[in-house]
C-alpha cells in the first residue's frame, strides 16, 4: 500500500486567524501519486485545528464572533502555568483535532 | 488493498432533521465483503453531519433544543450572501463533518 | 496489509473523569510492530470519548468546569427512559468520538 505524508509550517499574522490551506493539500495529495484513498489533515497543535467549510468572509467572521462567546477570553486556571491561552484550548473544541477525508480521482 | 465507496442520497423532510442511517451503512459494509478495516462515513454537506448516538427520541429532541440554544437562528453576518443558514452551519460544529469507525466482522 | 485491534478496559472512579491513556496506547502501537499507519483511539461508549490535550491539572479543571456550563446537569427528555445522564450525551459532543491519528516511526 502506497502512503505519503507531508508538513505544512504555517505563521499566523494575527493571535486568532483562519487560513485557507486547501489548494496546499490538493497538491500534496496531487504529488503523492495516490490514486484512491483516506487523507487525514491534522493539525500538530492543539490549540489549532482543522475544519472543512465555506470560503465566505461573513461566515468566518461569524465563527469567530461565536467562539469568542462561548469560549471567552478569561482568567483560566490553566493560566497559574504562565500560559494564557485556555480560550484556545476551548475553542478548539468546536473543531476536531483532526479532520479527514476521502478522495477519488 | 480491497476498498469500497458507496454514496448515500437523503432528503430531509423538515428544514432540521436527524436521520437514522445505521442500517443503510450496514448495508454497504456487508457489501463490500471487506472484512477488516476502517469505515469513514462522511457528510458531503457543510450544514450536515454524521454522528453516533442512541436511537431514543427523547435524546434527539434535546440534542435539537440544545443546538438551537447554543447556536440559535439569528441574524449572521452569512446572510448578507443571500444564504440563511448560517445556524447550521455553527451547528454542525458540535458533531464533526465525518465520523469513522472500525470494525470487525 | 497489516493491521492491529486492541481494546483497553477503563474504569472510572468519579461520576465524571478525565484519563490519561497515552502510554497504553504508544505501547499497543508498539506491540503492532506496525512502522507507519494509521492509528485510530475510539470510545465504545456514547458518553465518553477520546480527545487530545496537555496534560496539565488546571486546564482539565478548566475543561470540566466549561462543559458544566455548556452542558449542564439538568432534567433533559432523555431521563423519562430512566437514564440520568443526558448531559453527558451533550458534553461529549464537544469531543468528537474517536480520535485519529498519524504516526511515522
């Protein structure tokens, strides 16, 4: 069975951001030659994640706004290690760790 | 490798709807004749999704209110493309785009 | 192709619970001899499931304190079947059942 697997390093510009990487995966999945199968897109950080939607402004603004509702910046009590993200690892929560997909050529 | 694609056509009935697909999914197991291996059941609609759960109508109509208390019809910044759905679209967060399951025969 | 299918038996000690497998599943991965692949880590259980974190005692305080609030402890439709626990069928949406994951060796 043939398997391929490649790195995206990706620099956020803003502290909370989306970023399109579909064309970035069609072309890996274009390289690895695989003709039928299972990609999986993960995200290595865990207060990132990937998710498929809509490539529409409103509704990325939308997200965010709901995410900063139901999982606000606030005094977490995972901030007594210095960390100050415990929003981040909530609103990842919304989305899976990973997110996986099937494709035919 | 053996591997089996099938698709699976459902109309709801009403405008928000949780369809039992168990038994179809089955079904296209059985017969694939694959007998080991990974299952990936996938909804190929953003507004849609996939998840596992009791079959017990009293769960279903609370999963129903409690998605519309979390992520309620409202006025969303969506809909300036002339969509409507921008609940849905918030609501499918809480149950990934695809489930996958392994099974065993 | 090779494939490997363990099943660990967890129990809790508090009604609700936050644990650590992955040392019993990096051990299961490499009892599979299995060099690069796929490794699915699913619950069998409607009101569990698997997710991936920091392990780090104020964040799973943080986690648990949100759920309660997303999902709280209430009188839901579900418990005129004599269930009591259709929070927890809310608050594991907010981890997707199975988690899968990459790894290379």
């Amino acid at each position: 069975m043939k398997s391929h697997t490649a790195y995206l390093k990706i620099k956020t510009k803003k502290e909370k951001e989306i970023i399109n990487i579909s064309d970035k995966v069609k072309k890996i999945v274009s390289e690895s030659e695989v003709m039928e199968g299972l990609c999986l897109v993960n995200s290595m950080h865990i207060t990132s994640s990937v998710f498929i939607n809509d490539e529409e402004e409103g509704l990325k603004e939308d997200f965010m706004e709901w995410l900063e509702k139901l999982a606000p910046v606030a005094n977490y009590k995972h901030h007594k290690t210095g960390e100050k993200n415990g929003d981040a690892h909530l609103k990842t929560r919304f989305w899976s760790m990973g997110t996986d997909f099937l494709w035919r050529v």
